[in-house]
C-alpha cells in the first residue's frame, strides 16, 4: 500500500520564510534553510518550496536557498515560482530539487506541461492549481496569487493537466489558506476522483485530524501544511502518530 504523505509547505518572500492568510496579509516564520533542517530532522515526506512573488515580478525562484536547503536536507524537495521556460526548471533540479512545480505558466501556455514531461519525467511535474469562490460563488482557478481569473474549473483543469502529462497536482484552496478552519474536502475529493495521479490536499490545517480528514475523506494521496506547525504545538513528529493511529499508512 502506498504511503501517505505528510508534506510541509514553505512559502518563501525576499529569501525568507513567511505565512499568508488567503494569499494576502502574511507574516515572516523564519529562515527557511532552519525550518527545512527541522522538517527533515523530523522526517517529513517532502517538502514544497513556493517563491510566491517569483512570477509577479518576473524573476526566478530563489536558487541559493534551494542550493543550500539541498546540501542539508535528504527528503524530496518540489519548488515552484516563477518556472516559466526548461532551463529554468532545468536549472533549479540540477540545484538540487527533485521536482517542480508550475501554475501560471501552464495556464498560459498549456503545453508546456508536456514539454517538462518529456524533458525531465513526469513524474518531476507538479501542476499547481489555487482556487476560490469567484463572485458567482462558484469555484474557479486564479493565478497571481489569487487575484487573476481564469474561468477555468479546478476538476476540468486538473483532468487536462494529468492528460497533458502532469504527474502530481497539489490543489489549494485560496478561501481557506492560512486561516486553519480544514481543507475544502468537498473540492479535494472531486479532483482526486477526476484524476489517476495523486492530489496533495493544500489550505487550511488547523490540527492534526484535518491530516487524517485530507486521506481519508477527501481521497488525496499527500496532506500538506504550514500554519499548523509554525502556530501550534504539533510537529511532522505528532502528525505522524496520529495519522498512524488513525490507520493510515505513514512514514515509520
């Protein structure tokens, strides 16, 4: 049986570690580089670096931190922001990660989810999509941080992105990110019975149950978070044993 995965989430601004809340207000946690040592030390699965600004100003994501987060860390990283072109991402898996992840730059231009893949294996390729409720009240993919629309649904785009060779998606939602109130489970389920790749569940931990509550109600093959071990007193360590007592099959 395939493991579950725990997988914390790093939000990097400026080279720092920070926190938002709906993809707006945020506050600095830390140096990622400490926090990615702490993870790995604790043997969290994976771990997911999102230079948040990368693509709104134009820039690369951030090559030393992921160079030096690398040099110490041994768990899976997945980085994101600003992956616009292969050498870019080329660039960032010859630093040391093992996968990429990619969201607007997909939406524009589709196809080069098929270009990664064939370039690199699927299997490096993780397609990130943020949604929220649009003013229709219906759910919608953004891009820029949640602040452009797409009019693109996110089981519609999931399904085409798997179709064009994504290997991995990792499903956030915008309305619940940082505010630890749970995932969107109704969303996380629909995605993950859309599509034969894994779903890692994204936006709105608050304990250690949501984990559990992201596998087995909402069908994702991998739960991911931030604020629940930068605000609380859980650890990869806790979440671990809970979701081992709870029957699902984690990381020993």
């Amino acid at each position: 049986m395939l493991k579950s995965r725990l997988i914390p989430t790093l939000l990097l601004k400026d080279g720092r570690m920070i926190k938002t809340k709906q993809f707006g207000e945020y506050r600095d946690v830390g140096n990622p580089r400490t926090v990615a040592k702490v993870y790995d030390a604790q043997k969290a699965d994976e771990l997911i670096f999102l230079d948040i600004t990368a693509t709104q100003e134009g820039r690369r994501a951030l090559l030393e931190t992921i160079t030096a987060v690398a040099e110490e860390c041994f768990m899976p990283l997945t980085v994101g922001g600003g992956i616009r072109t292969l050498e870019a991402a080329r660039e960032l898996l010859s630093r040391g990660a093992d996968k990429v992840a990619i969201n607007t730059a997909v939406i524009e231009r589709p196809g080069f989810i098929t270009e990664l893949a064939d370039a690199f294996g699927q299997s490096t390729v993780v397609v990130s999509i943020d949604f929220k409720l649009n003013p229709n009240g219906k759910p919608e993919v953004y891009t820029e941080r949640g602040t452009r629309q797409t009019g693109l649904s996110p089981v519609a785009w999931a399904v085409k992105a798997q179709t064009l060779g994504a290997g991995e998606i990792l499903l956030t939602s915008i309305d619940r990110e940082g505010m630890m109130a749970g995932y969107d489970l109704e969303m996380t389920r629909a995605v993950a019975e859309a599509v034969s790749i894994p779903v890692i569940a994204h936006g709105g931990v608050g304990t250690i149950q949501d984990l559990v509550d992201g596998i087995v109600l909402g069908k994702a093959s991998a739960v991911s978070a931030g604020s629940l071990f930068h605000f609380t007193d859980q650890s990869v360590f806790k979440a671990h044993s809970h979701m081992r007592q709870a029957g699902l099959p984690v990381r020993s």
